[in-house]
C-alpha cells in the first residue's frame, strides 16, 4: 500500500512540475481572406527559456501571417498568431515544435478548409455614386508633374547631344587645338635629344610623321598617306598651304627621305633649323586657314 501511495506521490508531482503544451484553432473553415487566430499556450515553464520559430515565420507558405505576439512570465508562454488564407483549398497547419529548456514539446496538427463565399451570380454594387471632383491646375501638377519632368529631361538631353554633335566635335577638330596639340609633341620630340645624339634618322622620321599628322588634321589632305613627291604636288594644286609653308614642308620632307635612304648625313644646325621651321609652319598655319576662308567668301 505504502508503495502504492509513493508512485502516486511521485506521478503528481513530476506532472505538476513537467510542462505543458495546449494549444486552440478558433475556425476549421475559413472564406478567401478571413482573419483566423491559433494560440498556443505552454503551462509550467518555471523561467526555462523557450526557442521557436521567429515571429512571423511560424506557419507554412500559404498561411499570411497578420499579427504574432509572444507573451511570457515565470509560468507560463503563451504565442496568439493571427493568420488569412487567400487560396481555396485544404490546407494543414503541421506539427509545430518548442524547445523549453531542451525538451521539445510538439502541437496538434489542423485541417483548414479555405473556401471563396462569392457566387457567380452575385452582384457587386458600390457603396456609393462615383462622384465628379473638379481638378484645378495644381492639382492636375500633381498628378502629372513626373511624367512632364520626365518630357523635360528627355528634350534637353536631345539638346544637348545635338549641339555636342554640332558644335563638341568642331572645337575638338579646331585649327587651335590641333595647332596646340602638334606643338605639344613636337616639344616631347626635342626631348628625346635625337639632334644632341646625333641620331638623324630617328629625328626625320618622328619630325615628318608629326608633320603629316598635322597636314591631314588642319588642312584636310591626304599627307598620312602620300608620298612625298605627290604629296608637294597636291599642296601646290590646293592652293591652301602659302607658297612659304610650302617651301618649308617640301625642302624638309625631301631632306627626311635623303636621311631615311642614308644618302645624306645632316649637322646639328641643319636638324635644329629644320625643327624650328616645322615649329613655325604650325604656328602660322591659322593664318593660311584665315586666308582661305577669306579667298572662300570672296
């Protein structure tokens, strides 16, 4: 009797201090939409920690989850999820687990009928009138201001690349800058100290081949491709370059191709006269192209 009395004894005390987990759907079948509540309520916790899912993350795929609050003290946990369906169809809520201090304890699962209580045949009337707003131009602002800002940014970005196309192009093909730039590489040429060296025939070729860059690029001739002979002849015909400038690039473009073929042998004065004067045919270059246009207008 006595042993009797100790397993009962023993049996109420571990149930008085084991958890327990009870948990309660309010609907079992629910219309499109309609806002049910799953609470679910664990007894005796006695301060032990309890892990589940994160709030919001609680049900499967198809449940929306609206509001899911956790309250919880010394005794009790208690999780209220408020939750739509807006599918038809059966739908399961599966077991779902807590772990109270490492022990994990396990929910009933539940059946959903989710059905759409709409009928075919069933009218949808407003509740009230449409009724007319008059708009004021303010108004009007607002509703349209993005899309006619939007307008605005396309024309002037229009604008914009057909004055690049227009004006951007001819600046950067301007006799000035291609004035300058010649006269920036033919300063990195007297940098390379090809007439203190001695070395004649790198200093021609670099020379000629700045110098037929420039032709082409101010006077629009054909003098990157060329040769010299026909090149000479091209320039008088044109009429473009002054008879000056002309004697310039023919005695030391033909000089170049001497040196080239090895047929003569310059001095330092001779490469330092022909450099300036190549130098001095760039600078005045713009004068030819002003004549030019002048003769044109003519």
């Amino acid at each position: 009797m006595k042993k009797i009395l100790f397993i009962l004894s023993f049996l109420i005390c571990g149930n008085a201090f084991s958890q327990i987990l009870s948990s309660n759907l309010e609907k079992k079948t629910l219309a499109l939409g309609e806002v049910n509540r799953l609470v679910i309520k664990i007894d005796n916790v006695h301060e032990l920690q309890v892990v589940a899912a994160p709030k919001n993350e609680l049900l499967p795929f198809h449940f929306e989850e609206i509001k899911d609050s956790i309250g919880q003290n010394q005794n009790s946990y208690e999780r209220k999820i408020e939750f739509s369906v807006y599918e038809e169809g059966k739908f399961t809520i599966p077991e779902l687990e807590f772990n109270v201090g490492g022990k994990i304890l396990k929910t009933i699962p539940y059946e959903i009928d989710v059905v759409n209580t709409a009928q075919k045949a069933d009218q949808i009337n407003d509740i009230m009138n449409n009724k007319e707003v008059k708009l004021e131009t303010k108004d009007y602002w607002e509703l349209y201001k993005f899309y006619i800002l939007a307008a605005l940014a396309v024309i002037a970005l229009i604008i914009a690349i057909i004055m690049f196309i227009k004006w951007g192009r001819k600046s950067k093909s301007s006799p000035a800058v291609a004035t300058n730039q010649t006269l920036k590489e033919l300063d990195s040429l007297k940098k390379k100290k090809y007439i203190e060296g001695g070395d004649f025939r790198a200093f021609y070729v670099e020379l000629i081949d700045i110098s037929r860059k420039f032709i082409a690029k101010q006077y629009h001739l054909p003098a990157d491709v060329l040769l010299t002979d026909d090149l000479i002849d091209v320039m008088k015909k044109n009429n473009t370059i002054s008879q000056e400038n002309e004697k310039i690039v023919e005695d030391v473009f033909l000089r170049g191709d001497l040196v080239k073929f090895a047929k003569t042998f310059p001095d330092q004065t001779t490469m330092e006269k022909d450099f300036a004067d190549i130098r001095d045919f760039v600078k005045r270059s713009s004068k030819d192209l002003e004549f030019e246009n002048l003769r044109k207008d003519a």
